[in-house]
C-alpha cells in the first residue's frame, strides 16, 4: 500500500500540470472503452452476482452490485458531463493590486492524492474516477469484495483511457479488493492520501471517520424537515410537502419530518394526511396532530431521530417559526431543511439560522443533489462543515493557493 | 471542559445570529476596555514575568509573554481593524437560477466553536478572540500556564465588552491556564469544538495535529526558497533575495534557502555574497556555489530542510528552473516560494506547478501575511490544502452553505 501511495503522490504531480485537453481526451477515451468493452464488464458483473446470490447477500445489496446495461450507460453519460465541465484547475479570482504594489490572487488548485472506499455498486469506480481525473488528482479506490470482478473490469477501462490521453496510469489506482487490510492500511497513509471519501453505508462511514488519519468528505445521516408556516400557501404546501417525501423513498434528501405552524395545521393535515395515507406513507405523529389524524401511531423521540429511508413520516406540530427551528436543530442531522412561508422575513430568518448543509424555502428537499445544483456532478454530499458542505462536486475536490506578482517588489 | 463546551455550543447558536453592528460594538468596547484596564494589565504581567524570571524561563520566551504599551495599543488596534472588517457572515454569492427553475446560491456561515490553544504570547487572548468573534463563531481559548494572570486580565476586557453589546458572555471563553489537562480535553471535544488552532512552537504544533479529533487549522515549517532564474532582471533579483533574507530573521515567510540558475550565478553572487557578508548572513552552499564564493561552508542535505529562522542561508546553484521546481518541491515545506524572472512562459509554469500555499513572481517571501494579502488580519497561516491555505483570515472561520429559493417548486 505503501508503494500505492507513493505512486498517486508522483502521479498527482504530472496530473496537477496536466492540460485540460489530455484530461477531457482520457474521460471520454474512458467513457468509449466502457463502452466498447460492455459484453466484459456484464460478464464479469455476471460473475460477481453469481457469487453474491450464492452466498446470500441481500436483495438491496445485489441490487446495488449489479450493472445494467442502463448503469453502465449512466457511466458513460457521467464522463461525457464531467468531461463538459469547466477546468476549475488554474482558475484565478480575487487578483487585486495592494496598497504595496503587489498583485494578490488566488489560483485553484487540486488537493493531490484522493483515496475513495465504497462498497458495492461498481459503477462508484469510474464516477469517482472521473471527478478525481478532471480535478487534477491523483486517487487510489477500493471497493468491496463482492464487486471484485466488476471494479477489476471497470478499472482496466479507466487504464486504457488514461494511457491513450498519455496521462500516468497511476492516476487512478484500484486496490485489490481481495487485499483485506487494505481499507485500514489506506486510513493510516496520510502521507501520501491527502483526503478519503468514503461511500456506502453507515458503518463504513463511521469507521473511516474514526480511524482516518486525514481529512474525511464524509455525509453522515439525511434527516430533513419541511416546515409548513401559518403564511404558506396551501397549495404550494402540500404540493412540495408530498413531493420530498414520496418522490423517492431511500434518499439522504428525503423529507423525515414533517412540522406544521398550529394555526394551520388543521387545514394542511386534512389534505395532506389522506394524500399521504394513498401512497401508503406511514404516519407518527404528537399528541396534537393525533386529535386531527385519526388513528396514527404516536411518535417516539427517536422517530424524531430516525432516518427512516422508508414510507414513514414523523409529524409534529409546533407553535410557530422559533418552535419549529428548535426541532430541526435538537432533532436534524444538519442536511438539508426546507421552509415553505410567503412572508420574507421568515424566509430570511430560516436560511440565516438554520445550520444545514442545504436550507430551502418553497422548495422540495428532493433538490438537494450536484446534479439539481449545477455542479455536474457530485463525489458525495458532505454533512461536515470544514472544507465542503453539501454537495461535492469539482470544486470540493481543489484548493486555492495564494499568488503573488510584483515586479521587483520588497517589503519594507 | 465538557461544561465549556455545551455553553461554547449555545453561545455558537446566538453569535450565529448575531447583528453585524452588535459584534462591531463588542469589539470596540473590549478595544476601549483594555485601554482603560492598561494598568490592571501591565501589572497582571508583570506578576506573569516575576514568576517568569524567577523560575527560569529563557529570554526568548520571557519577551513572547511580556505586554507593553505598544503591545496592549497593537491589541487594541488589532480590534478596531477587525471591527472595520466586512462582515462575512450572511454573504450570498453566486445566486443562480437553474433549469428546473429553482435559485440556488451559497451563503456563508460560521464554522461554530473555535479551540484557540497557544503558548507565551497574551495578546493571542484578544487577536484570536476578536477574529472568531467577527466570523460569528464561539472561541474556548487556553493559553501557556506561565501567561496566567495577563490572560486572565484580557478575558475580563473581553467579557466586559461581550456584555456591554448584549452578546453571550460564553462566545469568548478562557480556560484555566492553571488546569493541566485541559489541552488533551479540549482536542477530545469534537461534539463541541469545530476546529482548533494551534499557535505556538512546532512541539505544540504536532502534538496537537497528532490527537486532535476534530479538523486542526495549522502552521508547520516555513522553508522558503526564492529562485533566480537566468532571465531575471539582476537589481531585481538582487533586491528580493537581499529582502526575503534579512529583513527579519525569525519569521516563516523568510527565504531560507536561495537557488540561482548556472548560467547567471557568478553574476549574481558576485554581487549578494558581500551584502549578505556584510549583513552577518551565514551562507551554505553547494559545490558550484563554492566555487564562486570563496570560504563558505559546504550544505549538507539537511541544511536544505532546515529551517534557520536566523541568519543563516542555503545556497544551490541548480541548471534552471525545472530543476529550481524539482529542489522545492522535494526539500519545501509548501509555505512560500518566489521566482525572479522576466520570462511570462515560466513565471506562469512556476505560478501553476510550485505546490505552495505562496506562490510569487517578482517579489519577497516576506509578504506572505495575511495583512499584506488584504485579509485584514489573520488568525494563522496554514500550511495544510483541506478547507484553508496560506494565509487564515476571517473567511476560512466560515464555511458555505447552499441556500435555495423557489416558488413552490417540487422534484419531478
């Protein structure tokens, strides 16, 4: 592993200084060879599934192993994107003339070496690639076992791809994932690793978060709130509080929680609860909301902490603006948090004080992704503060150093 | 410590929220109350310096720990240049309407709970404090045992001025120099402290960046190189490497080591070798360089990875600049490298591939500071890539969140 490291770190050198045409050619040279090369990566996909229903993983989990022929058009589709997306290596900002007479800038610049450790879905192997690639990094993957094959097949692409832009193939290194120390040892290598990204489920996050020995992108839990004021328009409403919930159900950006100002709170529920009711959402609410809905179970203090990623709904109602940010701040995860009001100067107060990653007003919490953002696309959504917040995308993988230009210039 | 940190919390919550005109009005009544409160500070100090002197402290560190007039009126315009500081709270930027007809836009926002742990220096208690204060965020402050009653004596003006705005008094707090484990508490206090500061000497440094378990904004070795290349203009050349060594000795941002291209060096030395000789400049050199300058000493490897921090110098003659690059990047420490050059092709190939948080065309190391660079005032300088580089002023106490502003707008 330790060569590994040492192969990113001169590898992210050479990537640094690359042209952005050597990297849009290898993107799309990659995004050609997944293409050309689908008979092998379903075949080898075929392999890996094959193993995974006979030594019983779980159907969610086979799901996300396995690669279609759709998963890997969305590969393809993914680099040609990224490959459209602006370099931000080299952007300059900010160049002013100082009162000494230097000009001070700042330049971006990538962050060098990137470990990324995912799970099961393949497809996380040339996504991940791509951003790191176009960003000017180096990255080192690894991926689960289960999708050995998969990963090996994708990553004998992304080598070819690099190798025809004349770019080092050790930009993107995958580590077998066969080698089971590897993910311990990668956490420990924080001399060649300048950030890790873990992806997949809880467990792994939180053990990448405690054994890291450098910075972590990491998201944690997405428990959202949309907060119904006594001056929101009832259409918009109800139409945006059934959209975050049921648009899509196992999603960080989906709404958990329900809040409804008492004033209105009659009026909303008597429309909203029966909509919920037909999708076959189910619903936990207060004591308050149980004498308007009929017959829903009460909910517990850990409702009110749970990310269900299910058709399950916590409710509360609350007394107004103040009781309803209260909640989100003892009870949220600091994702993404909707208001839906008329009056601005609710609106104002909920996007200065809520302290989420994404905060809303008359919106579905349903946006909160790279794609919807205009990033392009996105590493991860980060539930961190330092660095980068909520989504991911290109820039959350630089830096910016200062640049200084005088002419002849000293200090005195 | 844990109670210091839930009440650093809840003050982090208010300080969030708090009115631009508010923090300015705590920062210029601390500013007024530590000039009223002079003579409590000077002699606070002076019981600091007694103890000091009596057990020993060795003079460098005894000069760190005392205040002086000027030291107290540099504190005191310290805050009133903070308090002049745009607020960079609340600030919306790149506000954008995207496709599906949302506006999304990033708005900046305090980190939270700032750890500031520092050594002799007491007028730290007030610089750090009036940074985090403006950045809307809590501090907990624990400085050196042997600065006790001097920080103390500032922690009263702070918390005075605190009040007098109606701000939490706990948006400031200093910890008991006299409570021996507090340090190892507070870098295990990530539920409460969102990223400490370690200021102090490079043992401080590392013991911190070793066991913090939250984000650490910190300053390792400044090895700073100016490179002479053969297309510079020599009184320019001559000028900057004459400043960036000796117009302070002790300073991160001054040029320890020298590199000059082959085919210019007789030139140049000819003429820095007796200024630097008559300036006291110690010089180490390479083979070559001996060769021009007579009676210097030979480098050894490790010269080239010290940092001298006094009047010594290394030398390498190198053939030009990829070699000047490959020198930096291998015996560098990242801070700030400048080249001297009237070459536009390789200032930009300089500016582009020197991995610095500095990186300058034509002008000395010794303006890498934050209140030369325009920040106003800097609270570090990090040596680190992840969230802020080079100088740390207000804006890398802050971090961005997304904002989005619809109509009623659903994910379909």
């Amino acid at each position: 592993m330790q060569e590994t490291g040492q192969r990113a770190r001169a590898a992210a050198r050479a990537m640094a200084r690359a042209e952005c045409a050597a990297k849009n050619t290898a993107l799309l040279n990659i995004a050609a060879t997944l293409r050309e090369q689908r008979a092998k990566l379903l075949d080898a996909n075929a392999t890996d599934m094959k193993a995974g229903q006979e030594s019983g993983l779980d159907p969610a989990l086979l799901d996300r192993l396995e690669l279609t022929d759709k998963r890997i058009d969305d590969m393809v589709d993914g680099l040609h994107q990224v490959a459209a997306l602006a370099d931000p290596v080299g952007e300059i900002t900010e160049l002013r003339t100082r009162p000494s007479g230097i000009q001070v800038g700042r330049m971006r610049v990538p962050l060098g070496v990137i470990g990324i450790i995912f799970e099961s879905r393949p497809n996380v192997t040339a996504d991940a690639a791509g951003l790191c690639l176009k960003s000017g990094n180096a990255t080192i993957l690894r991926g689960g076992t289960e999708a050995h094959h998969s990963i090996q097949a994708i990553a004998d692409c992304i080598r070819a791809g690099l190798k025809s832009a004349i770019l080092p193939e050790d930009a993107v290194q995958v580590v077998a994932t066969t080698d089971r120390e590897a993910v311990g040892e990668m956490l420990h290598l924080s001399e060649y690793i300048d950030v890790i990204v873990p992806r997949g489920g809880k467990g792994l996050i939180e053990r990448v978060s405690a054994e890291a020995r450098m910075p972590v992108i990491k998201h944690l839990d997405g428990i959202c709130h949309v907060y119904i004021d006594d001056r929101a328009d009832f259409d918009k409403a109800i139409r945006i509080a059934y959209n975050a919930k049921t648009q899509r159900y196992g999603t960080c950006n989906t709404m958990e929680c329900l809040l409804v100002a008492e004033n209105v709170a009659a009026a909303i529920l008597g429309r909203l609860g029966p909509m919920y009711q037909a999708a076959g959402v189910e619903i936990r609410g207060c004591e308050k909301s149980r004498e308007i809905l009929s017959g829903i179970r009460a909910a517990t203090e850990q409702d009110y902490r749970t990310e269900y990623l299910a058709p399950i709904l916590s409710l509360r109602i609350v007394s107004g603006l103040d009781e309803a940010m209260d909640h989100i701040d003892r009870y949220g995860s600091h994702h993404t948090d909707s208001i839906v009001t008329e009056d601005i100067s609710r609106a104002h107060r909920f996007l200065k004080e809520v302290d989420s990653s994404s905060v809303m007003v008359n919106a579905s919490t349903r946006f909160a992704d790279g794609y919807e953002y205009g990033l392009g696309a996105e590493i991860g959504i980060s539930t961190d503060k330092f660095h980068a917040r909520g989504p991911v995308g290109l820039e959350g993988l630089t830096s910016q150093k200062f640049i200084v230009i005088g002419s002849g210039h000293i200090r005195t």
